[in-house]
C-alpha cells in the first residue's frame, strides 16, 4: 500500500473525489506543510500555521497507478489559482502535491510539465510539488463530510 496526499481548495472536495476510486482503499482529511504542530481547524483557517488542507490517500498502487490518482486532482480543481479554488482564499487552499516516495515526486513534475505544455491552461500552473511532513488528521467532523451531510440531509425526510 502507498499514500498520496494533495491540496486543492477545501479538503471536503478533494477527498470525496478519491473515495470511490477503485483502488483506493481509505482516505482522511488533515493539514500539512506549515509549522504549527496539532493544528485545529480554526488554527488553519486563520492563516497562521502555514498548513495547507489535504487529503491523505491510501491506495493499493497494484490497483491504481499513481498517475492516474494525478489525473483526478488536475481535474477536480483550478491548478493555475494561487490560494484560492472558487470561494475559498487562503494559503490552506493552495494547490499542493506532497510526495511521499522519490518516485512520487518525479511523477508528479512531469504530469505538472506535460499538464502546463498540453496548452489546456493559459496561466501558468501554480502547484507546490514538496516532501511530506508531519500530517495532522483533522477533527472527525470533517472525515469524509459528503457523506455525513447526505446521510444527516436524509434523515431529514
């Protein structure tokens, strides 16, 4: 098993989009890339921790290559809006690829490059490709939240 974790805008998004993919066997959301340690939502989201939101993914790479989790993240969110996707503004929403293995990062460039030369964007893309650090799971309020908000919204019926 390997993980992936990517930033792009609000973690709630990211996360439902991976979590039906064949192959992905579980998915969190949490922050990384700043300098606070145990930071909670409202220490993110008030700009101070330099944490980005993620979505960590545990996938079966047997199953899934890592491209294609790539291809999913360039599609599900605007890689050319520096910290910001849609309402949301911040650098917890910056568009982020945190590798965890050598391999991962070299993949990650090149899908960046061929992504930027395909001429799909005008602007330049603006994704932070960095190392892993320390991640930090966010509240479980926030795991897998899609699901939690259906399930409340049809109780409600």
């Amino acid at each position: 098993m390997e993980k992936a974790t990517f930033g792009g805008g609000c973690f709630w998004g990211v996360e439902a989009a991976y979590r039906k993919v064949k192959g992905v066997l579980s998915t969190s959301v949490g922050y990384m890339g700043g300098h606070f340690e145990n930071p909670c939502h409202l220490d993110v989201v008030s700009r101070v921790t330099g944490h980005a939101e993620v979505a960590q993914i545990e996938y079966d790479p047997d199953i899934v290559s890592y491209e294609k989790l790539l291809n999913i993240f360039w599609n599900i969110h605007d890689p050319t809006s520096l910290n910001r996707q849609g309402a949301d503004r911040g650098e917890q929403y910056r568009s982020v690829i945190f590798y965890h293995i050598t391999q991962q990062e070299a993949i990650a460039r090149n899908s960046k490059q061929s992504l930027q030369s395909s001429g799909k964007f005008e602007k330049a893309i603006v994704t932070d490709i960095k190392p892993a650090s320390a991640y930090w799971l966010a509240s479980d309020e926030h795991q897998q939240y899609f699901e939690k908000v259906r399930c409340n919204n049809n109780n409600n019926y």
